[in-house]
C-alpha cells in the first residue's frame, strides 16, 4: 500500500485464523461446523447427541445430494440420446447415412489414428485401402456435399460396408 507520509508500505491481508482452525479439528469437524444449525457446542452429554443428530441429518442431506446430481447427469444422457434419436428420424436420407457415418468414424478412430484424415477418402483408406471402397466414397461424397438425394440401396450398401469394415477392424492396428 503507498502512504504519503511512508510511500511504499507491505501491508498483511491474510485473516487470522479461527479458534477452530487452531484445534484438531478434521475436514469432517470443519464440515459440520459449516452446516450447523446454529448450535454453540458445549461440554455436556445433551450437546454431544445433538451433534450425533446433526451428523446424520448431513450425512442424508449429502447423500441425497449425489443421488440428485447422479440422477441430473443420467436425464441429462438420456436427453442427449433422446434428442439423437428424434434429429435422425426427422433428417432425411442423406443425412442420416452422414449421421451414421460420424458414428463409425468414433467407433474406428479408437484403433486406428484418423487425426490426420480430413475427408471420406482419406478416412475410409485409414481402414481399408481396398479398391471396392471407391462406391462407398462416392455415394458419401454424395450424401455429404450434393443436393443429389441417394437411394435407399446406396443407403443400405453403405450400412453394409461400414459393418463390414468395423468388423475388420477388430483384426488390425
């Protein structure tokens, strides 16, 4: 802090400590001391049960509160999961067939290395570097960058191909 009469002057910010942090008290003391009721601890047996109630009405608050945020994150999948499925029954052909396709491609990049693989071709070739998947580039291509709709046939070759190739990969590194 700079002062006029002193100028530049160190200045001590820290709080002193609580009688309580003097003690040894643990994590759980602290804990309890800082959902207390109001209570002023004292040394006879009524305080003592007091303490033993509150310890128990925390401990199912606290419980209460994890199954809360473990329900929150599970609704919160099934919200995702649920939003998915309605996005994909409602997008058409093409699109569906790219949705899919982002699918395989999260499943196949986990044992093989797709990050430097930015198009179709180069994913796929990651995999397979067979010619028979030229078809399966195309009608992608297709699905991906034209107003062209694909067929249902198309639809269901790529399906069959994906799988095909998800099998494989089981087989190599």
């Amino acid at each position: 802090m700079y002062t006029d009469e002193y100028g530049w002057v160190r200045v001590e910010l820290t709080p002193p400590s609580s009688d309580l942090e003097t003690g040894t008290s643990t994590l759980w003391d602290r804990l309890l001391n800082l959902f207390n009721s109001g209570n002023q601890p004292s040394d006879t047996d009524d305080d003592t049960e007091a303490k033993k109630v509150d310890t128990q009405k925390i401990r199912r608050n606290m419980i209460i509160l994890v199954i809360l945020t473990v329900s929150l994150i599970i609704l919160y999948y099934i919200y995702r999961l649920l939003s998915a499925i309605i996005e994909y029954r409602k997008a058409d052909i093409n699109t569906k067939l790219i949705m899919r396709y982002h699918r395989f491609v999260n499943a196949i990049s986990r044992k093989h290395d797709l990050k430097k693989a930015y198009n179709y071709k180069e994913q796929i070739c990651a995999v397979e570097s067979d010619e028979d998947m030229s078809k399966l580039i195309s009608i992608l291509e297709i699905a991906g960058f034209s107003d062209k709709e694909i067929t249902a046939d198309e639809f269901d070759y790529c399906i069959k191909q994906m799988k095909m190739l998800k099998k494989k990969r089981g087989s190599k590194k």
